[in-house]
C-alpha cells in the first residue's frame, strides 16, 4: 500500500456503507464501477442499488472500482484477486458481479476486473458456479460490444430488476444447482433483462441483418425498465461519504428522471424518458437529513436540466432560509438552462463558494441549435452571460459539440463569434474575465435521432478545431479546451459497433489497454489493430451514414422510442426544425409514454419562468402553456396513424442523411 | 475562543491524506452544530488549523487541531459532541485550551517522537546503524523540489534514536525523536538513511520547546521527552 498512488482509493470505511453477512438464502452481488475509486464512488445508481439490496432479506452488496495500474501490477505480482472493498472478499466468492456501464471507453476495464476476479472473460467459457456478469447503465442500451463477456444485462432503471433478479438467483445461492444454461432462460424472462447468449446476431456478408432469439421463450425485443414514481423511491437514504476526495464530493439529490427537451444528440435524455420528478417535500427533506447526516456543505439537485424542476423556486428558497444552514449551504445545479431566470437562482443559491458557471449552448449559430433541438437564441445566450457577470462572476465555461449533421465551417466559426462576444460582454463588468470555449467532438449515440448520422472523421475534427484556435487567436479573455480526436473515434467505434466489436475491445485489453478513458493511457493504435484484426474499420464502423431501414445492432432492445419516431425527428432535424418540450406542449408520440404504463410526473402544468430554450416559445416570463399530459388511446392511435402518413412522404425524400 | 484537540489516526484511515483529514474534522464538525467560526468573503471555510501534517500512511496518537468557535463551549463537550462522529480509526484523546497568546501549532512544534517498525533487521544490526547516523558530521540529502535541486542536512534533526525489541519475530523497534527545524524529517527519510524498509510509523509525540524544557501542545507543565523516558528504562 505504500508503493501506490491514493492507497486511501482501496480501504473503503465510508459513512454509509454496510458490511453484509453472507449466508445462505442471500444473494451476494459485488457492484463494481469500471473505473477508479474518485470517479466511481459517486455514482447515484451504483449507490441506490447498494441500498436497495442490503435492505432486503434475500440480497446483500458489496462494492468494487477499478485498481488503478499500480495497484494492479501489484495484486497480480502478489497472486491477490480482485476483492470487495467491505470485507475484502474475493469477487470470484459473490453470486453476481454488476458492472455500471456509464462510458464506452471502460469497456476493457469490464473485461480486465473479470480477469483480475479469476474468470475467464468470455462468457462461454464460464462454467457451473462461476459468478454471473450483469451490466447495466446508459451504455447497456448498446450492449452488443460486449455481448460476448457478459452474461445479462439490464436496460432501464434498476431499482426494481435487481429484486426480481435476487429472486431468480435465490435457488442457487442456497445451494440448489441450476444449471447455467437453465438460469439464463430464467433471467431472460425477467422484464427489461437481456441474455446475448440465447439471441443470434445474424449477417449478410458483413452486414447484419438481425439479433434474432435462438429459441421461443425468449422476447424478440427487450423492452426497458422504468420506475413508475420517484418519490417512491427515495435513495440514496444513506449517501456514502467517501474518507478521501473524489469528483462530486457533494451531497447529490436527485430531483427528477428523464428529459423531454429534446436534444437530438442526447442520449441520456432520449433512453431514460418520461420525466418522473421528486415530490417538491421530499426532495426538502432529502435535502435537510443528507446535509444533517453527511456533514456536506454542498447539495447537487441533479437531473438532466435540474432549472426545469417544477419545484425548484421552492426548494431553493427553503433550503437557503433554513436556519440549520445559516448560509454555509451551497446549492449547485449541475446543468443549468441557458437564461436570465436561471443565473438569477444561481445567485440566490451560490451566495457562498461561488466558483464559475457553466453553460451548453452546444452549437454556434441558431441554425445548428435548430438542427439539433437545441433552442437557445443567441438572445438567450448573451442576456444569461450578461446576468452572470453582473452578479460578480468571472469565469464562465460554454460546452459546444463539433461534427453535428448538416455542419458548416460557418457554424463553427459561428462557436468563436459567440465566444468572443460573451467575452466582450465580461469586459463591460470586469477588467478581467475567462470564457472558457470547450468544445467535444460529437459521437452519435443508440435510440437518438441522430442515430444514423456518420460520425466526423479525425482529420475533419481537427480541421474544425484548428479553425476554431485560429479565429480565436488574440480573443481576449477566451481560451479554447477540445477534446482529443481521436478518443472521439474510439468511443464512435464502441458507441454503435455490434457483436463484432467485441473483438476490437478484446484486443485493446489483451494488448494492455486499460483505463482508457485517461488520456495518459488513450492508445488509438491499440484500437485501429483492433480494427484491423476483427476484419473492420473506421470508415464502416464510425464514419458511416447508417441507412434508413438498415438493422441497427440494438434494434431488438427497447428504450421505448419508436424507431419512426427517431427517423422523423432526425428528417426534422435536417430540416432544421425544432421540436416543442412535450412536457408543455401536446405530445408527439415518441412512443415512450404511450407503449408503457407510465407518463410524465410533473408537479405544475406551468414551465417554469424562462428563456425559450426547448420549448420553442417566448417563455421569459413564465406563463401557462397549452398543457396536454397524457394522450389517450384513441388520439393516439390517430397521432401514430398521422405520423405513418407523413413520415412516408418524408421517408421517400430523404436519403441516408447526414452532411 | 479556541479550542485544542489532540487526536489518533490508527489502523485503515491511515492511509488517508493530511487534506483528507482535515475535510474529515469539517464534515464532523458541521454535523456537531458546534458554533465554529468561519472565515468571510466569497468562499467562508471553518477557521480549523492543523499542525505539522502526517505522512499518508503513518499511524499517529498525538495528532493537534485548533478549533475557533464563536461562543464558548467547555472543551469537554467539544469531545463529547464530535468524537462519535469522527470516522472509524480518528478518535479524539484529549481537548482543552492552548495557553492564552501562543502561537500556531506549525509554528511552536520543535520535534516529535516516532515509534518505528523496522522489518527484517535485527536489534544489533540496527543499533549499529543508529549509531553510525548519530556519530555522523552531517548527513546530506538532496531532493528536486518545484524544479530546484536542494541540498539539506538531515543529521541536525535526528535528536535521538533507540532500538526497540519488536512486538513481533520480524524485526525491530526504532524509537526516534526528529527535530521540525530547520527542516523535518520524515520516517520514510529516516528508513531511506538506515538502507532499510519502513514498516508501521506511529508519531507517539509532538514536542514544544521552550525556555530548555519540553512540553505538549494540550500540556502547560514541563515534561521529560518520551525519548528521555525510555532512556531511563
């Protein structure tokens, strides 16, 4: 422990966490996180999954993250597994193994901790009582690149699928054997549960034609979880504390789940619809038992735009009068809204510790922004910059995405003019100020609108990034922060790759390519022999426009989104047509609300006060929409039939899309 | 009105930072509701000072903090509230108030006593070492430091070292008083002088000098240094 780096990252001993006793009629679940301690630690749903199954009588967890390269040279040279941080059991000992897949580019993290566990990584080569790899989060609605190592994975929210998994599980963890294969058909029946090994991905030369069930009991198409009330589930009731510092070292609240604002690129916002919000009073109470048991300074209202929470004037006005608080409180919003109103919150709740804020316009001009679903003016913009720093900030940091369909040289040098002229808005307060520019190359994602759209090649990204550093040269009080090219290649190759990329992945960990994700490890020679070994390439995995009616490779997984629906929202798009916010606007039948049994939770049929960011209208001083929550049957069934019609005479127009 | 705590960090924690400690003390002070005074402007923190800072990984029971509270609150009950809701391995030994007018723990502390393992060595082979150290002229180290190359003297901070037998077959205790000025010198510094391997390094003491007597930051009386006492065993 002296020889590695942060040995605090390997003793665990948080406030918050359990020591379970194993024993029979307990199904042991290790959650590990893929990554290092600091960047897993603070995981929301890693945590409400340790809660859940620690509470009940059939389950126990424990936890695990990724040893950093030390640590693990030294595990390996000492012959010691990889163990859970509780009570230092080795992993090969629990009943489950639950990976949290948040970024694609952990994936040969996933496959070294099954490795550094004692297992052997594929899955078929796992036998009798080996542990079971089960993976969920985000990247699971993609799961294909990993098909080959994990045994089953979840889609959607896991609050209530790890009970019922425990439940299937519970035979064998009492010691009644089941056969391996025979558990899998079980689990495989579990709702929202997918088992690659009982479907067939199925090829026509080097295309594939379909992931296909390799017998009758299992779906032809796994459809996603979704819990339908958050306020019945109000965890983490005992947010774990870490002893050593880690990134969001905060108290974290969540205040609602999914996003209808619609931004075409956003995968979160896509898969994790319809929006379900806390109850205003819980989340008050969240907010005031975290803080008095954590000890924390600062509370996080996460969410995907957390200014969009109907309760938020509500919450913030209480948690800052509240005595016990005596203004040592900060309040953060992780995401904020581009606008006045929201810089006015800020203000309110960040009295104290005020750092920087940040914004995400995400695209130069008003073109883009439409082409994406983005709906900020540039009126928006400015007056929400011109607010921050007439409160007495100086530093603000704006998030764009490069590579976007329909994308002009115009539109990026648009990201400069927008820069520099925030800058020159700084200037009129403050002698001094820094507009942070940081720009992402973009990578499409699984069940988004842009699904089809060819990713940018290297060469373009750094085109576009050096025309951007070029027209930023001399700008005063800018600075411009890109991220590498060619990460962005890698995660494309992983983002939409099928079954076959499972091979490219297993390249890079054989070849030592662990943690990824850190650029001091980032090796895309690692991956372009990948590539090349699996028979593949950039060009076809990452950089080409998909086809309309091709088979996408999670084509048979859920998250509830109608692939018309897709299909038209990404002809919208290179229309540049934006799309209203549905949570006050009528519904346009993306097919999450209608094809399950849930809708959105909102606490007022009033937006709140705003700029018009996603809802398409004049907003900014708040006001009542026209408000239609749920459709019923019939309009439905009217609004789908419309949708067909229409999508016919856009489909027979359009090609495979894109630049 | 401050408040001085002396504290352990034993087992596990120790493998903690200096700042991780220190966020430890703010999150269980604030979960205390203890009156602690916090400094102004934008970014207010809690007026706690830290004395000298414990190497990550070395286990101490004599570590010191200075609380300022804005009411008066019997150090007894500083204890008492806060104590239970340190993590696991800190626990508060002792509280009282420093003596009126003195100066910062950084700035009185002049030694501290350590209490060593020395794995594979024998207690003869060691006290040759030791001896070596102790006759030596001057001992000189040189460490990069912010891109500078500096040369230091470690021998005028080695105060006084005995061997110790082990509490276990492997090895052998060193009991070691290091001086602060005019630079510290840290265990893991001490092993590297000796060409030995650190075991468990537990800072049993801090020492203030004054006037030629030797005293304990939460101790007005003089006392005799640890070293002195194990000398008379």
């Amino acid at each position: 422990m002296a020889r590695v780096t942060k040995p605090a990252r390997y003793i665990g001993g948080e406030l918050g966490a359990r020591e379970p006793l194993h024993e029979p009629g307990r199904v042991a679940w290790l959650l590990v996180y893929p990554d290092t301690y600091e960047i897993g630690l603070p995981n929301q749903g890693l945590q409400i999954l340790y809660e859940i199954l620690n509470e009940r009588e059939d389950a126990l967890a424990e936890r695990a993250y990724a040893p950093w390269t030390d640590m693990e040279r030294a595990m390996r040279g000492a012959g010691i597994p990889l163990f859970s941080l509780e009570t230092t059991r080795p992993a090969a000992e629990f009943d489950v193994l639950a990976f949290n897949l948040s970024a694609e580019l952990t994936y040969t993290n996933v496959l070294n901790l099954i490795d550094l566990a004692g297992l052997a990584v594929r899955s078929n080569e796992r036998t009798g009582d080996a542990p079971l790899i089960v993976a969920g989060g985000h990247c699971a609605f993609n799961p294909e690149p990993l098909a080959d190592f994990v045994d089953v994975f979840v889609l959607g929210d896991g609050e209530e699928v790890v009970g019922e998994i425990s439940e299937v599980l519970l035979d064998r963890a009492a010691g009644h054997p089941r056969s391996r294969h025979e558990l899998l058909r079980a689990l495989a029946r579990v709702d929202g549960v997918y088992v690659p090994a009982l479907y067939e991905a199925r090829y026509d030369g080097t295309r594939l034609v379909g992931v296909v069930p390799r017998s009758g009991d299992v779906p032809e198409r796994v459809e996603k979880r979704a819990i339908a009330d958050l306020g019945e589930w109000p965890y983490p009731k005992r947010q774990l504390v870490p002893l050593m510092e880690v990134v969001h070292d905060r108290l974290n609240v969540e205040v609602f789940r999914g996003c209808t604002r619609g931004c075409r690129f956003c995968q979160a916002g896509m898969i994790t619809r319809p929006v379900r919000e806390r109850p205003a009073s819980q989340v008050d109470e969240m907010v005031r038992s975290g803080l008095a048991r954590t000890g924390y300074d600062e509370v996080a209202l996460t969410s995907l735009s957390s200014a969009d929470f109907s309760g938020i004037e509500h919450v913030v006005s209480s948690v800052i009068n509240d005595p016990q608080c005596s203004g040592q409180v900060s309040v953060s919003l992780p995401s904020l809204r581009v606008d006045a109103f929201t810089v006015g919150i800020a203000a309110e709740i960040q009295k104290v510790r005020r750092t920087g804020l940040t914004f995400a316009p995400e695209g130069g001009t008003w073109r883009m922004r439409q082409v994406m679903n983005k709906l900020i003016r540039e009126g928006d913009l400015y007056s929400a910059v011109d607010s921050a720093f007439a409160q007495g900030w100086r530093r603000l940091k704006l998030y764009f995405l490069i590579g976007l369909p329909t994308e002009t040289d115009e539109d990026v040098l648009g990201i400069a003019e927008l820069a520099r002229r925030c800058a020159e808005i700084g200037h009129r307060y403050h002698h001094n100020v820094t507009l942070t520019a940081s720009v992402g190359g973009f990578v499409p994602k699984p069940h988004t609108p842009f699904q089809w759209f060819g990713q940018d090649t290297i060469e373009e990204l750094r085109r576009k990034v050096g025309m951007l550093r070029d027209a930023l040269r001399g700008a005063r009080g800018v600075s411009l922060r890109w991220h590498g090219a060619e990460a962005t290649a890698a995660e494309g190759i992983v983002s939409r790759g099928d079954r076959r990329v499972g091979r490219v992945v297993e390249h890079v960990w054989r070849a030592g390519g662990t943690f990824q994700e850190w650029s001091e490890h980032f090796d895309l020679g690692l991956w372009t022999d990948g590539l090349k070994a699996a028979g593949l390439s950039l060009e076809d995995t990452v950089y080409r426009h998909r086809e309309e009616h091709e088979v996408l490779p999670w084509d048979h997984l859920s998250a509830g989104l109608h692939k018309h629906f897709l299909w038209q929202d990404f002809s919208e798009a290179l229309r540049e047509h934006g799309l209203e916010d549905c949570r006050w606007t009528p519904c346009y039948d993306c097919g999450v609300c209608t094809g399950m049994t849930v809708e959105h939770v909102v606490a007022s049929t009033v937006p709140p006060a705003g700029g018009s960011q996603g809802t398409g209208q004049d907003a900014s001083a708040g006001g009542v929409m026209p408000v239609r929550f749920v459709v019923k049957e019939h309009e439905a069934h009217e609004a789908h039939e419309a949708r067909e019609e229409h999508e016919e005479m856009v489909g027979a127009g359009a090609s495979g899309g894109g630049a | 009105m401050i408040v001085r705590i002396r504290f352990s960090k034993l087992g596990k924690v120790r493998w903690t930072s200096h700042r991780d400690v220190a966020r430890m003390w703010e999150r269980a002070l604030r979960r205390a509701k203890l009156p602690v005074a916090y400094t102004g402007g934008f970014s207010p923190r809690p007026q706690l000072s830290f004395g000298l800072a414990l190497p990550t990984g070395c286990e101490s029971v004599a570590e010191y903090l200075d609380i300022a509270l804005e009411t008066e609150v019997e150090p007894a009950l500083v204890k008492q509230r806060v104590g239970p809701l340190l993590p696991g391995g800190i626990g508060v030994v002792a509280a009282g108030e420093p003596e009126p007018g003195s100066a910062s723990l950084q700035a009185e502390v002049t030694s501290c006593t350590w209490d060593i393992s020395v794995p594979y060595i024998a207690r003869s082979e060691l006290d040759e070492a030791l001896s070596k150290l102790m006759g030596a002229a001057s001992l000189p180290v040189v460490r990069e430091r912010k891109g500078h190359v500096v040369a230091d003297d470690l021998r005028p901070s080695l105060i006084a070292l005995f061997s110790r037998d082990a509490r276990d077959e492997l090895g052998t205790r060193l009991v070691a008083e290091l001086g602060t000025r005019p630079r510290g010198v840290r265990p893991a510094e001490l092993a590297e002088l000796l060409g030995t391997e650190l075991g468990l390094a537990r800072r049993t003491c801090q020492w203030i000098e004054r006037g030629g007597s030797k005293f304990e930051p939460l101790d007005a009386r003089p006392a005799v240094s640890a070293v002195a006492v194990e000398r008379a065993s």
